[in-house]
C-alpha cells in the first residue's frame, strides 16, 4: 500500500470517526475505566481515541478528534508510554511521530495491574506483616489479640490471593487472544464446590506462601 493510499484512508477514518456516536462513547466508557484505576480522565480519552481508530495518529490528529489541548496531550502520551499501554511509531513519509495501542490487551491489563495495583497491595502486606510482629512480641495473650491478628490473618490472605491474580494475568499476556478466550470459557464451565466448614476455622493459622512464584 502506498504512502498517498494510507494518507487517503487515515483522512476517511477521521472524518468518519469525528462525529461519531462511536468515538463520543468510547472515550467515555474508557475515561471511567481509567479513572477507577487511579489515572486521570484525559488518559482514558485518549486511549479510547487510539482504540476506536484502526490506524496510528499523530499528536494533531489526537487533538482533533479527543478536543484536548496539545499540551494534555503530549504529558498524557507520555505516561501512557509509561505504562506501555501506547507505542511511537516512526513511518515514512510522516514527519510527525505517530502513536498505536499496544495489541496485546492482556499485557496492557497486566502492566497497570502490576506497576500501580501490585505495588499498593504489596505495601499493605508489608504493614500488616509490621503490625502482626508488632502484636506478637508486645502484646499479651487475649482474646482481644487474637481477634486483632485474625484480622491481620485475613487481610494477608486476601493480599497474597490478589497479587498472586495479578501474576496470573501477567502470563496470560504470553499468549494469544484467542487461547486466552479458551481459557476464560473453560473455568467459567467449571464447579468450585463450597469450601468445607474446617477450612474456615478460625484457629487454623496463615500459611504465608507470598514468595512462591507462579509456575
């Protein structure tokens, strides 16, 4: 495909795309998306504009379609990259640089989950863990105790269940989309029959397995 074909269907896929009720609907269900997990609105927008659009878009182009300033833009990009959720693209032909999402989803899940969601859980497993030793060598045996540390118990167990999910999405980012998709129907097919009633004992204590690595 030549440069002057390229040039021809970018121009149709913006005007197409401009006022559209696609473009207008993505960018919001991904600014809400983006929001929830701790980036700014703008983020969301712009990823929803590269998303909607099959092709990569200059700067200007982002800005025409998102209707953000160039300077949101650029810092937006910026952190995105960051997060390898947007890739640069050098083409011929274009002196600007242009932008794509990066294909793999799994892997845009995975970087987020891992560098912002991760990092937060995993400092909340280190306090708890403070907390309980704290507990442990100053204070007395009661039952106020021991309620306290099976509390810290819990939140452990969630911790560790939550940041061993987030290692699992990591891996899933290896492979295709398609077998990913295999994989969701079959476990969603699946019977997880109820935990029996010992499991839950209150006395049986937190095995800490946070620092074996998924397989």
């Amino acid at each position: 495909m030549t440069a002057s074909v390229q040039q021809s269907e970018l121009v149709d896929e913006l005007d197409e795309l401009e006022h559209s009720l696609l473009l207008e609907k993505t960018q919001q269900a991904f600014a809400e998306v983006f929001e929830a997990f701790g980036f700014k609105a703008n983020h969301g927008r712009i990823w929803g504009v590269l998303f909607a659009c099959t092709t990569p878009l200059s700067q200007r182009e982002l800005m025409r379609l998102s209707g953000l300033s160039s300077g949101l833009i650029s810092q937006s990009l910026a952190e995105l990259g960051r997060y390898g959720m947007v890739k640069p693209l050098e083409v011929e032909d274009r002196r600007e640089l242009l932008y794509q999402l990066e294909d793999n989803m799994a892997k845009v899940v995975s970087s987020i989950l891992s560098r912002r969601e991760e990092r937060v859980i995993s400092r909340l497993i280190e306090r708890m863990k403070e907390i309980k030793l704290e507990l442990a060598i100053n204070e007395r045996d009661s039952s106020r105790t021991r309620e306290r540390l099976r509390r810290i118990e819990q939140i452990l167990a969630l911790g560790h269940l939550a940041r061993s999910i987030f290692q699992l999405i990591g891996k899933l980012s290896h492979y295709s989309y398609q077998t990913v998709k295999l994989g969701a129907g079959v476990l969603s097919r699946l019977h997880v029959p109820e935990l029996p009633k010992w499991f839950e004992h209150e006395h049986i204590p937190y095995q800490d397995v946070s620092s074996r690595p998924l397989e």
